[in-house]
C-alpha cells in the first residue's frame, strides 16, 4: 500500500481541530434541539385525545376536555363546523373514481362522524369557486355542501338556512374532484343552528326537535343565539354546532359552554 506523507504545519492541525469540534458541537446542538422537538411532539400527542375533533382545541387532554368540563358545568359545548361537504358514494366514486372510499383524517366529537382526507372543489353560477371543501363521513342518502353566508356571497348564491339533508329549494353548486365533477341543481344550504343531545338530554331539558331554544354566548362579544334547533338521537354526544359566521360573531373558537336561557 502506498502511504503518503503530508506535512501539515502546527497551526494548520490546530486550526482543523478547532474547525471540527465547532462543526461537531453545531451537529450536537442540532440533535440535541430535534431531539427534544420529537420528545415534545411524541408527548403531546400521546396525552392529547387524538381522536377529537370537536373543536379548535385539538389537544385537550385525554378526560380533561374543554367539551367534557362545559358539560359538566351544565353548559352546552360549542363545535365550529366549518365549510363541508357530505356525499353519496356513487358522487365520491364519481368525484374520486370508481371503487373508492372516503379515508379518515379525524375523527369528530359525533360518534362515526369523521373528517375526511378527501376534499372537493366547491363552483357557484359565476364560476367563483371554494377550494379544498373537506368531505365529512361516512358517506350519505345524499349530496350536499354547507357553507357559511360570508362563503355563499362568494360563490354569487343565497341558500335557504336549513337542516342537514333538507335540499328543497337549496342552491346550485358543482363539486369538482381529481376524477369528475357532480352537478347538484339544489346542493348548498346554510346549516341551521343545532344541539346534538340524547333522549334523556332532551328529557333534563325539557324539550323535542320542535323546540327552538336560545343559547347565550357571553365575552367580549357576547350574544344570544335564537331559533337553536335540538337534533335528538342516542347516538348523539351533547354538542351545539355554529358555522363560521354565527362562531365568529360570538367570539368562539369551539370547546366553549355556552348557556341555554329558559323563557320565564
Ligand atoms: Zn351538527
């Protein structure tokens, strides 16, 4: 073997040294502080509910939830429910291609309910359009968006206030996805105000589906919400949703407890 011999002056060799360990302390400080990001991000996930999507609060702690504490407070936890849209699954293979299915990204604070990967393109009458709508599953008996009225003025419409799945006389919308497109001629409503509850939440309060109730959000920009419907299942976790506009109004980001006022 062929050994070459160099020589190096003394200042050089020390200059070199120096040179590395400042090189190996940067590369030590770098591990240290993306070590340390991991450690932090491993345990905020493992103490957050992973599963809840309630509301903005995405990392309450697993039985310590911002929803849980209002309930138990006898106030009613607020979910934002931003633009979204729900659909059939011959419109998903239709918008995704044939065969496919709607992949979980979150799941929400309603049992079964969950936020879904895939998201559509939402186009009005004056081709104004509303990007990356998310899908919420499971897929449904029908097509519809929701949007917020700030949305609909975008997109040029004035869709009636409804409850989910009530499309007669709603707004004409295009869902467009990376496979096709679905024309839905009465689409997009605005959703009403509403409180997920039990049978035997509807009991305590006193109230059926044809009740409307008023709700008081206090703060800064305290109000007080009226013609607030009760959606009543047993599947149902108790829980008001509000879309952007009326939660923005209020000053509420989800996970709030808000008040029910009782006529006297
Ligand atoms: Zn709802």
């Amino acid at each position: 073997m062929l050994e070459l011999s160099i020589r190096i002056p003394a200042t050089e060799l020390r200059y070199q040294a120096t040179a590395n360990r400042t090189v190996n302390n940067r590369a030590l400080i770098i591990e240290n502080i993306t070590q340390n990001v991991i450690r932090r991000l491993q345990s905020t996930s493992q103490n957050s509910t992973k599963d809840c999507g309630g509301c903005a609060f995405r990392q309450c702690n697993q039985g310590k939830r911002e929803c849980d504490q209002a309930e138990a407070q006898q106030k009613i936890p607020v979910g934002v429910s931003a633009r979204h849209a729900h659909v059939t699954q011959s419109d998903l293979e239709i918008l995704y291609g044939s065969g496919h299915q709607l992949t979980v990204k979150a799941a929400l604070y309603q049992p079964e309910a969950f936020a879904a990967v895939e998201t559509v393109t939402v186009v009005g009458p004056r081709l104004k359009a509303l990007e990356s709508v998310r899908i919420l599953g499971p897929v449904r008996s029908y097509s519809q968006v929701e949007i917020a009225k700030t949305d609909a003025v975008r997109l040029g419409l004035d869709p009636p206030i409804r409850d989910s799945g009530d499309l007669m006389g709603a707004s004409p919308v295009t869902l467009i996805g990376p496979a096709g497109s679905v024309y839905l001629p009465e689409g997009a409503i605005c959703a009403a105000r509403h409180i997920h509850m039990k049978p035997e939440q509807a009991e305590t309060f006193g109230v059926t589906e044809d009740d409307r109730l008023k709700v008081r959000v206090s703060g800064e920009r305290a109000l007080i919400l009226e013609n607030v419907r009760p959606k009543i299942d047993p599947s149902y976790v108790l829980q008001m949703h509000l879309d952007t506009d009326d939660s923005n109004a209020a000053g509420l980001k989800g996970g709030e407890g808000l008040e029910v006022l009782w006529d006297e």
